[in-house]
C-alpha cells in the first residue's frame, strides 16, 4: 500500500472498507444490474457449469476495492446459494499491463452474471487509489494530499479508502465529524471570533479548522488556536508568507495543521515545496476519476451435468 511517511489525518482514516460500509450500495448495483436474472447466460449455459475468471490489468496502476468484492461475493452466495471462490493479490498492490489481479472460480452463469458489477467497483476505485499515487509522487514528503467531500452519494467510504490505498490524506468523513468555519459562518455569526466561540460552546472538543482569505485575517485566527487552517485561493507565494506567519506564532497546545485549496492540480504542488508541512485539498481525487482498464476473463472448465 502506498504510504506517506508519517501522514497525519485529519479524522479517523479509512484503512479498510466493512460490509456496513458498502452492502446497501452492492445489494442496489446487483438489483439494478440482474432485476430479473441473466436470461443471456441462463440460455446458453448449463446450470451445473463451472467456469474459472481471472481479473487482468490493460494498463499499469494500483489495486483497490478487495474488500468490496468480498462483500459482492458473499451477498450473491446469501441470494443464490452457490460459492464464488476469490484470490487475488492485496490492495494497494502496484501492478503492470497484463498483470492478473485476481482470479475467480465457481458457476459459470454467476462469473458471467456477475462481470460487470465486480468490475465497476474494482475499476473505479482502483482508478481513484492510481491517481492519488501518481499525485502523492510528485507531492514529496512534506506536502499531504487531502481528499474532500466532492465524491458520489453513497460511494463516500469507499472514495476515502481508495485515496487512503492510494497514500492520500482523508479529510473530515460528513460534517458531523468535524466543524469548518468558512466565509459565510463568519458572516453570519459577525466576526471569527464570534463564530469560533458559538462551535466550541455548541460542540466542545470537536476538532476545528477555520478558514482565511489573507494574511489579516490569519493574523485573527491563530490566537484562537484552531486544529487545522485553511489557506483559501492563495498563490504559493501568499501560501509562503502565511507559512512564516504561522512559524512565528506561539501555540499552546498541539500541531496545528496547515491547508490549501482553490485550483492546486498535481503538477502545480512543486510551488509549494520548501514551504513546510501542508496538506493540498483537491476534489478532483475524487469526483473526475476514471474507471482503470480491468478485464474479467471467464473460461469454462466444465460443462455440467
């Protein structure tokens, strides 16, 4: 698994994906994929055949969505009594054009039935952990990639999880987990201070960023010693001065967490090398990711009764 020395997350991280995280949204693609079963596989194929299916990559990348497929898997055994049996490499694996991910045996109708599916879900976060690798690359060592909240209802545990096997940072999960204090708070409460104290009395102890738009209102911030600020639509030379004005500025309790956001791309975080620990929150981790090319190859190994 790529990781990033010493990452420090913002909230829990996502290591792994549970059953609770993923069932609804595998039981929906399964009904929404065979409402009516497979009249395609069930015509043509014996009920009794067995079949083997290897995943193999077309192009290089990084493995993820395992525990995903596990949970597919055991969800269409509880619907149709027959075993699907799945080794594959782990996640967070490197891999290679015409490397085999995994390989697959059980019913032929259900490998063939199931293709889609399994490969959606393993494309698609395997896309997203591919680009977080290539981006954690070019960030270097001191710079974190964060992922953020821009991914696809009910995809959003997994999203993390995948930008976690990639060796990217996962931000706040949902709202509940953590208070952002943005432009329109501070307006609304009429000052940040204002608004940093109506949080703290309304949810004592949950962790708290703060958000700024220049030096100014940094300068109002830091005395209220937040978790995490965040450095809003500055260019790296603002995001330097900031950085010398957090440096000087005495805090009594903890690491405080720098952030930058507004159009950093992966090429671009070489502007901010040099400039100390920050983490570089970026959308498109997650919400313009494409599926990796991954094939199911399905062969019959026997033809049934």
């Amino acid at each position: 698994m790529n990781k990033k020395k010493d990452r420090q997350h913002y909230t829990a991280p996502v290591r792994t994906v549970s059953r609770a995280d993923c069932e609804q949204l595998v039981r929906m693609a399964l009904a929404e994929d065979m409402p009516e079963g497979d009249p395609t596989s069930e015509a043509i194929f014996d009920q009794g055949a067995q079949g083997k299916a290897r995943v193999v990559a077309r192009e290089p990348g990084l493995l993820c969505g395992l525990p995903v497929v596990g949970v597919l898997l055991d969800i269409h055994a509880e619907q149709s009594g027959r075993r699907i049996v799945l080794q594959a490499i782990p996640d967070g694996t490197l891999f290679e054009p015409g490397s085999v991910l995994a390989e697959l045996s059980g019913s032929l109708r259900d490998l063939l039935s199931l293709e889609r599916t399994l490969l959606n879900f393993l494309q698609y976060l395997s896309g997203i952990a591919t680009e977080v690798s290539k981006a954690v690359q070019l960030a270097g060592d001191s710079i974190a990639l964060l992922d953020t909240r821009k991914t696809i209802p009910g995809y959003r545990r997994l999203a993390k999880y995948a930008v976690y096997c990639g060796g990217g940072t996962n931000h706040r999960i949902n709202l509940s987990e953590m208070a952002m204090i943005k432009d329109n708070h501070i307006a609304a409460a009429g000052s940040i201070e204002q608004a940093v104290a109506l949080v703290r009395g309304y949810r004592p102890g949950i962790p708290l960023e703060v958000e700024v738009d220049n030096l100014e209102q940094l300068e109002r911030v830091l005395p209220l010693q937040p978790d995490v600020v965040l450095l809003d639509n500055m260019d790296a030379a603002g995001v330097a001065q900031a950085m010398k004005q957090i440096g000087k500025s005495a805090r009594g309790h903890g690491r405080l967490l720098v952030e930058v956001s507004g159009g950093w791309t992966p090429e671009r975080l070489i502007e901010l090398h040099g400039l100390g620990e920050i983490g570089v929150s970026m959308g498109a981790l997650t919400h313009t990711t494409r599926f990796l090319d991954l094939s199911l190859e399905v062969e019959p190994v026997s033809p049934g009764p």
